[in-house]
C-alpha cells in the first residue's frame, strides 16, 4: 500500500500508542470516578492487559474487515489502474512523490 502523506504513521501507530499508553498511565481514581466507584481491578498490569486485548481486538477487526472489503474489490476489477496511473501516480495525485528511489 502506497502512503505518500504518512496517513499510517498518523492513525495507526499514534493510535496504537494511544491505546498502550492509557493502560501505562490511566489515574486509579479517574477509573473509579468514571464507573460510579464499582468494583473493578485498578492496577496498572490488570489495566494494562485489557488495553492489549483490546488492541488486539481492534487490529483482527480492522485487518478483517479489510480484506473481504480489497478481495471483494479486487474481484470486481476495481482495483486495477492503468499504466499510466501506476507510473506516476503519487506526482499526479498528490504533488510529491511517495519514495524517492532514484
């Protein structure tokens, strides 16, 4: 997957470093406060765990839903660009180039 405008680096790793970090410094008492007092495990491990297991969850959803949406595009025939496109796209589309390899 081309990315010329660092849209992954953006929502994907800052995403991923959203979710770990709220589990590395969540306050024990803005936990509380936010489930009404109910009993519940405060430690940063317990709390540390779920944020995995919810990212975890989050990227099998993602990466999922992905594929049948490409493989159902690509059966269609919609994926394909012409030789031209694929030549320059990045340049004509976006103004700069994605990888400067030469």
């Amino acid at each position: 997957v081309d990315d010329p405008v660092d849209a992954i680096a953006v929502h994907g790793f800052c995403g991923i470093w959203g979710v770990i970090a709220t589990g590395l410094f969540f306050k024990e008492k803005l936990l509380l406060a936010a489930y009404s007092g109910r009993e519940c495990d405060t430690s940063v491990g317990s709390q540390l765990k779920w944020q995995l297991l919810g990212l975890i969850a989050i990227i099998g959803w993602v990466s999922a839903f992905s594929i049948v949406i490409f493989q159902s595009l690509k059966a269609l025939g919609k994926l394909k660009l012409s030789e031209e496109e694929q030549k320059d796209l990045d340049s004509t589309e976006h103004g700069a180039a994605a990888y400067n390899l030469m």
